[in-house]
C-alpha cells in the first residue's frame, strides 16, 4: 500500500536558473521533460531561457479526445504538442456549457485563459487550428441567431402594422411596444473587435461559455482600449465568472452580463507580453496560465500529399467527437450509475445540488484532503523556497481553480470513452449531475498543475522581474541561489549569524537572509527556539537532504 507522504518531504529537486538542462543521446541534444516542482529552465536552440516541456506521460494519460488532439502534432516535438496540448484544454472547455466546479464558496464555469509566448517561428501560431475543432458548434450557434433577427425583423412588421391600425383608431389605448432586438448569440468572438462590441456579443452570451482567439495581441489591445473600458477588466472579471456591467449616456449601450465566461487562445512574444501585463500589482496575469515554446530556427519541408490528407481526415474526426460531446452536455443521457431525474436542455444558472441546474465536480473526501495537501505544499514550496516569494500566493491560488476545471474538462471528455456510453453507443452523464473524477486522473492533474504553475512563475519572472535590486551592487563574487539552496546549506541548529555567512556563499546580502528566514518560519520550515537561535523542524530538514533521480518521484 502507496504511504501518503508530505510531497516536501520527497523534494530533493535542484531549481536550475539557466543553462541547458540537456543530455547527449547519440551526439544529439536531448532536452529532458519537466516533472516535479519548482522552476526548471533550459536554453532552446536561439538562446533563449525556457521552462522544461510538459512530460510526455501525462499526455499519455490523459482523456483520448486530448491525447488524440496532442498527438496531432507529435512529430514537430514535445514543446509544440505541450503547447497544443494545454490550448486545447481552452478549446474544448469552451464548449462545455453547464459545467461548474466549485473552490470554497464560489463556482466556476470551465473557462481557462491561456497565453501561448514564443519568439518568431517557435511554431506558435498553430494554436489558430484548434479553431476547426469548434468551427461546426459556431456556426449552428451564429445560425440559431439569425433565425431569431428573421423572426424579430417580421415581429417588427407585424407591429407597424399594429401600430398603423392604433393610429387609425385615434390612439384608443397603450400602443403596441415593439419587439425586443435579440442579443447576438455565438461560441467565437471576433479577434478583430471594439470594446463595445465584444461586451455586446458578450452580453448576448449571459450564462454560456465564449472563445477568443487572437494572433495579434497588440492590435487587440489597442482595439479594445476606447471608452467601454480596460478590456484587463473584462478578462479579470472573466476568470472568476462575475458580473460586468456598464451603462453609457445612450441607451443602447448599456449591458448587465451576469457571468462572464470567457475562454482565451492568445499567441505573443516575450516583449508584447510584458506591455500587455504591465505589472502584476491588478491580479491580470496571475489569472493567465502562461505557456512557453522554445524556439526552433529549422525550415520545415512541406508535408506530402497523402500527409496533409491524413492530418485533415483526423482533424475531422476529432471535431465530430468535439460536437458530439457538446451535445451531449446540452442534452444528456440518464446513466445507471446516478439517481433522480435527468438534466434536460442547456442551463445558464449554476447547479443548486442535486438533480437538474447544471454538471458539477464533486471530489470524495479522500480527493479532496489529496487536492488541498498538494496545493499547500505548492505554496509552502514557492512562498518559502523560491524567489517568488509571498507573490506566489495569487498564483498558486488561481492555478488550484484552473486543476479543478482541467479536471472536469478531464472527467467529461472520458465520457467521450466506450466505457462511459450506453448501450446505445450514446454519451452517458450521470442522472444527478455529479461528475466524479477518477483518482488516477486527479493525480495527472496534479503532475499537470505543477507543470502549469511552473509556466506561470516563469511568466512573472519574465514581466516583473527576480527580486535582486538590493542585491545588484554586491561585490560578492558568488552566483545567487535560490532559497531552497540556502536553507540546504545550514545545520539543523544555527543562528543568524550562521543564516547570514551562508547567504554570502549564495550570493545575498543580510538583508534577503532575514526575509528569507522569516518566510521559512512562517511556512514551517524553521522554528525560532530563542532570540537569534534557530532549529529545522522535520519538513526543513527533509528538504535538506538531498535524493538520488530515481528517488525523486512525488508521493501525493
């Protein structure tokens, strides 16, 4: 039987800050996968630093439908089927209306805001692809509201006439009141849009999930950037599902939107990106997951024939897969495994509990202590032993929400599975609209998450910067090392004294030795036994001690 053990006791993880993380095979680079916690970086072959790629194995284990969208584009290499791999998760999210999962006291849709960032020709742009997986679901939606504008359109024959005949009768009574004008209803947003449209198209969307994809960050930046208001506030508002609202002098531009639910697909570089964020200080970025590929400067030969035949032939099958799922959401099919009556239609309101109101993740106790055990260990980790710092906090907190929508997105597309359909060969949901994950899979997406929080503290080490400044004029000769190095360099009993002779062998000044010894105190990994005098606890002295590579595997 698998002990559960504090992931922190089984760290013994190196955070490289640069140089290659690469090893020979065969006289050819072979850049190794991310897996663990923390920080890990390489230079890709312009010399750029970059995070580890994503593990191949959790691809290996995730849902078909996801796995089969990743394998796509398994011969252009791992950092391009990581990025395909994640926006995908976006993708198909955003398809998946009526599905909530909760953290505390809130619910969220499946709404994930990706950031793919890569130098010119790192192969980014195929994200715009994942486009045709969804292609067929917009276009009944667009449809669907054009069939309503014809049906307001004879509506407003229908009450000039009436009002002719009010008239003819000298104003006898109320007058007939016109026809309210339907929202626009659509799965894609525009990637070219003004602010006033794009909260319009969202308005019309109340309750439902959009998608926005765009190529050009800049250009939609300063598009979005007029009198409606800061489109960071719309997204800001969006990954937690509020409400937007905003009232104009004329009447028609004025919108109340409930819930916001908007997924995004963007694609920049590092330079666009840090003008895009600006600061970390509004919360903007750390609700971003964001997403690095390395870059490749390779010129491709164009694929055969019978390749790009092939390409299209599974691309075609997979968005059949993509609609068939979200019609069953839409419309799901009673399964035995659940009780009570089946959820009809496609609900906007969240689930109230129980049957009808919309799908919700429930976790089992067991899955829940594993959930919270990991992501307090996560920030246990980035607080107390990365540079990060306290600023890790938002960051880890967000990336816990979007694990819980990975999760469901997981948990649904499994449905997608033979083992999940009914006799009939149909997509079976439970009848009391409670998705319960697999254990295997939480423990994926855990290894998944610690991947995704990786990209995003390498994203805010990107925009804000490593906290250095004090330090910037030292004349100490020694490299900088992170706090999990310096922890590791100290007795299990020293003093502020020895804390500070240790900090200049890692490159600080006393003053980062005190911060550093406050937040180890403050996550438990020291304890202060008198005035200046300080002893490890258990967790600090377990992550002093450093493991073999085939001991370092995480117990969760």
């Amino acid at each position: 039987m698998k002990k559960n053990v504090d992931i922190l006791q089984e760290l013994g993880r190196d955070l490289p800050r640069g140089g290659a993380r690469a090893r020979g095979s065969r006289g050819k680079p072979h850049v190794k996968a991310y897996y663990g916690m923390g920080l890990k970086t390489y230079t890709d072959a312009l010399g750029n630093e970059v995070p580890l790629p994503l593990s191949y194995g959790i691809i290996q284990r995730a849902p078909k439908l996801l796995r089969d969208v990743a394998e796509l584009w398994r011969a252009q290499g791992m950092n391009v089927v990581a990025q395909q791999f994640t926006a995908a998760h976006a993708v198909i999210g955003a398809v998946l209306d009526g599905c909530f999962v909760r953290q505390q006291e809130n619910l969220y849709m499946l709404n994930l805001q990706v950031m793919i960032v890569g130098g010119a020709g790192s192969g980014k742009s195929r994200v715009a692809l994942l486009d045709r997986l969804v292609e067929p679901i917009d276009r009944e939606l667009r449809l669907g509201y054009r069939r309503r504008m014809d049906d307001y359109h004879r509506d407003l024959l229908r009450h000039a006439a009436a009002l002719q005949e009010w008239k003819k009768n000298s104003g006898c009574g109320d007058p007939p009141l016109p026809p309210d004008e339907p929202l626009p209803r659509s799965l894609m947003l525009a990637d070219a849009t003004t602010q006033a449209a794009l909260v319009r198209w969202l308005a019309g969307n109340d309750g439902h999930l959009s998608l926005m994809r765009h190529d050009e960050l800049s250009t939609l930046k300063n598009a979005l950037e007029d009198r409606c208001g800061g489109f960071g506030d719309v997204l800001k508002k969006a990954f937690d599902n509020g409400k937007h609202e905003k009232q104009l002098r004329t009447a028609d531009e004025g919108y109340y939107i409930r819930r916001v639910g908007l997924a995004t697909v963007f694609s920049t570089t590092p330079g666009v990106l840090k003008d895009f964020i600006g600061s970390y200080e509004d919360g903007l970025a750390s609700r971003i997951i964001g997403h690095f590929t390395a870059s490749e400067p390779t010129f491709d030969p164009d694929p055969s024939h019978e390749a790009i035949a092939a390409f299209e032939a599974r691309m075609e099958g997979l968005k059949e897969r993509v609609e068939e799922l979200w019609r069953a959401v839409a419309s799901p099919q009673p399964s035995p495994e659940g009780k009570g009556a089946s959820i009809k239609g496609n609900p906007v309101s969240p689930p109230s509990g129980g049957a009808g109101g919309g799908l919700l993740l429930v976790l089992s106790p067991d899955q829940q202590a594993r959930f919270t055990r990991h992501f307090r260990s996560l920030m246990e980790f980035y607080v107390a032993l990365d540079d990060l710092g306290e600023e890790a906090v938002p960051i880890i907190r967000r990336r816990a929400v979007d694990a819980r929508r990975i999760l469901m997105i997981w948990s649904l597309c499994r449905r997608t599975e033979d083992l999940y359909r009914d006799s009939a060969g149909r997509i079976a949901l439970p009848a009391d609209g409670l998705i319960r994950p697999t254990d295997d899979d939480l423990r994926t997406v855990l290894e998944y998450a610690d991947y995704l929080v990786c990209q995003s503290v390498f994203m805010h080490r990107l925009v804000a910067g490593t906290a250095q400044a004090e330090d910037a004029k030292t004349d100490e000769p020694a490299p900088r090392r992170n706090p999990l190095e310096h922890l590791r360099l100290l007795p299990d009993v020293f003093n502020r004294d020895d804390a500070n002779t240790a900090g200049k062998l890692c490159g600080v000044q006393n003053r980062s030795t005190g911060r550093r010894i406050v937040k180890w105190i403050g996550q438990g990994f020291i304890r202060e036994t008198t005035d200046g005098e300080y002893e490890k606890t258990a967790k600090g002295r377990a992550c002093g001690r450093r493991k073999n590579d085939t001991l370092q595997k995480t117990i969760i």
